[in-house]
C-alpha cells in the first residue's frame, strides 16, 4: 500500500512538473497551434533623405517576421526600424502567452538581456563627461572595499571593454540566480573574491560580472540606485517610457511569459532573479523604447559625440584575437561592406532573445526582442534583413 501511495505521489508530482512546463494541455508542444501572424504600426513621412518609404517596405517586414514564426524560429517577437527623418515601424508576432494565447504586441514588455551593456556604457560615459569618473584609475578609487588583485589593479575601461579579467559564468548552470540583491555593491559579494582569469588588459574576456561592478561603481559615486540613475539620465531623456529594471515580485500587465527553444517547441522556462546582473542584463524594454535609445544616441541626447566616438573606436582591441567582433565600451563594432559600420549588442538569458544595432553611416536603427532563449542567431539574422530591406528603398 505505502509503494502504491508513493508512486500515486510521484505520478501526481511528475503531472504537475509536466503542466508547469507545457502550459495547458492544448498548447503542449506535441499539438500543432496557429501563431499569431505580425500586426505592424508604421509612422513613415520621409523628408530630406534618400530613402523612400511607403505601405511595401511595411509589408515585406511583416513578411519577414511572419516567415521566421512560421518556420518556428520565435514563440513571440517584436521588431523595429528607426530612419533619421521617415520614422519608424514597429511590430508583434506570436504569442507573450502561451498559456492564455495572448498575442506579442508593440506593448509588450520583454527582457533585453545584454543591450542593457551599452546602456550601462553610456551612463559610465556621462560621469566620465561631467568630471566625476577617470577611465583610467584603478576601481578602488571608486569602490574602496573591493579587493586587490595579485595579477593587477583593474580600471573602468578595461571592465568596459571586457579586458579586466574577472571571470563571466562558470556554465550555463551558474548564469541561473534566484537569489535577490538589495544593490548591486550587495550583488558584488558573490563573486569579488575570485581571482582574475589574467593580468587586466592582456586579453579579453566577455563577462557580465564586470558590468556589475560598473553598476555599483555608478550606485556609489552617484548615491542612487542604479535603476534610479537609469530612469533619469538615460530612460527619461531618451523619452523611454517603458524601460525599467525586472523588479522582485513586481508584475506588469504587458509582460511577457519566459520561455526556453527546444528545438522547434517552447516550455515554460523559470523566472530566475536578474539582481546580480541588473547593469549587465537586468533591464526589460519594448522594441519602441530601445528604438527611442538608438535616435538619443544619434542625436548626441546621452552623451557627447566625442564620448561616443570614444567608445566605438576598437582600434586597441584584443578581442578579434579570440574571433568575437571588435568591442568598445559596451558596443561590439562591426563593418558590413553594405550595411556601413554598425555598433551592436545582442543577448541571451532565460525568456530572451535579443539583437540591437545603429547604422552609424545610415542613421538608422534595428531591434529585434523575442520572449525564449535559444534563437538569438535568428534574432541577428531578422535585425539585419530588416536592415537590408530599408536599403533597398534608397533612390
């Protein structure tokens, strides 16, 4: 009696493990569901410009969205182009909400992964503008209490370009936190007693540790928050209404569920605590707001023209060593002998997918969002098709 009660117990358990990852029965991934197709918003009034916009450009990127759900590529996406003086076109596919079959929209509130770099880049830059920060010195100008390291002192600029040597993610098991950080200097103790991986600035080593301690460097010199500073320096500024930190326990009535690809199916994925990451990949956008992000930064609103060319100048870079693209301060710089030179950053972390870049020799921008980890090369892929797309429109 007590074995059949067991295996009553453990059936009953392994059921509810099995619902919790493949939502109701109806949409488990063994039964086939029409995805929502693309619903765009398109603002075009092309002026002063080469480019020549009308309804067609808007159709053939629906197209493309369209073609990546229908092969399976994304549970739910959001994409959008931004060109200096036509505007910008915005669209959702797929589904925020397997569970409820609640439709991506251009509302919908996804996590942006590491697009949160550059963010964290810039605010860096703006201190660095007004005096408060030197590029140069070593960090425990700034943060007395992290400690020394025997292979060498670290500086802001090396922790930007990711050449400091504090080590990123063991494996893909410790990317995943669930525990909650009341700041990011409180995030710093779980890993600041760890040795470098080498002497700061030999060689490169892409860590979002190291934009942790940037985050605690901007919460220390600043006396506010990180997301405090964010909201009004850079999300404030850039008209970014909807960009914010993934609070604890706080919920939104357009976020999106988390998801994991396998294969060509979705399961729920577990929503794990971004507080240890907030500076690197804490941050949750719309593809709208990381459009407004793009133009801020090609009208100069967030920093200077020089400060930027300063950060996407990759002319000392150790990373093409490695085969990653060359990396500034929180861009990765890429030249395309069509696309021009482009600054980027994608992600990836538990329910996303991500890829955002500007077009520095088009003035234009891309973002593509999606809400499942796995698909980030398919998110690329739509950023630059789009991109490719509005060139094509050029007279």
């Amino acid at each position: 009696m007590k074995k059949r009660n067991t295996l009553l117990i453990l059936t009953a358990l392994l059921a509810i493990g099995m619902f919790w990852v493949v939502e109701p029965l109806s949409l488990n991934p063994f039964r086939s569901v029409d995805v929502p197709k693309s619903k765009s918003e398109v603002n075009f009034n092309c002026v002063n410009t080469t480019f020549s916009l009308d309804n067609q450009l808007e159709d053939k990127a629906n197209q493309l969205i369209d073609a990546q759900l229908a092969s399976h590529n994304f549970l739910g996406v959001t994409a959008g182009l931004y060109i200096e003086n036509c505007g910008q076109y915005v669209s959702g596919g797929g589904f925020c909400n397997k569970r409820d079959r609640i439709r991506t929209n251009d509302n919908t509130l996804m996590r942006i992964a590491s697009i949160t770099k550059p963010m964290t880049a810039i605010a860096i830059m703006q201190l660095y503008e007004k005096g408060v920060l030197d590029l140069d010195k070593p960090i425990q100008t700034y943060l007395t209490d992290f400690p020394k390291k025997a292979k060498g002192d670290i500086t802001i600029r090396q922790l930007l370009k990711h050449t400091s040597g504090i080590p990123h993610y063991s494996s893909n098991w410790d990317a995943l936190s669930f525990t909650h950080y009341t700041s990011l200097k409180a995030a710093l103790e779980s890993f600041k007693h760890k040795e470098l991986e080498f002497e700061p600035g030999t060689r490169f080593l892409y860590s979002s540790y190291g934009y942790t301690v940037l985050g605690a460097i901007i919460e220390n010199v600043t006396h506010m928050s990180y997301g405090e500073y964010m909201k009004q320096y850079i999300w404030d500024v850039a008209g970014m209404i909807n960009t914010g930190l993934e609070e604890d326990g706080q919920k939104n009535k357009n976020d999106s569920r988390l998801y994991l690809k396998v294969g060509s199916t979705y399961i729920k994925s577990p929503k794990t605590d971004l507080s240890i990451i907030y500076s690197a990949g804490g941050v949750q956008s719309t593809a709208k707001d990381l459009l407004k992000f793009g133009e801020a930064i090609l009208h100069n609103k967030l920093v200077e023209r020089s400060s930027l060319e300063m950060m996407i100048n990759a002319t000392d870079e150790l990373a093409p060593a490695i085969g990653d693209d060359p990396y500034g301060f929180g861009w990765a710089v890429y030249h395309d002998p069509k696309l021009g030179r482009i600054i980027q950053h994608g992600g990836s972390q538990p329910g996303a997918s991500t890829f955002f870049s500007i077009f520095m020799d088009h003035n234009m921008v891309t973002t593509v969002l999606s809400n499942s980890f796995g698909n980030r090369r398919n998110a690329f892929s739509l950023s630059r098709d789009m991109a490719r797309l509005a060139l094509e429109s050029q007279h």
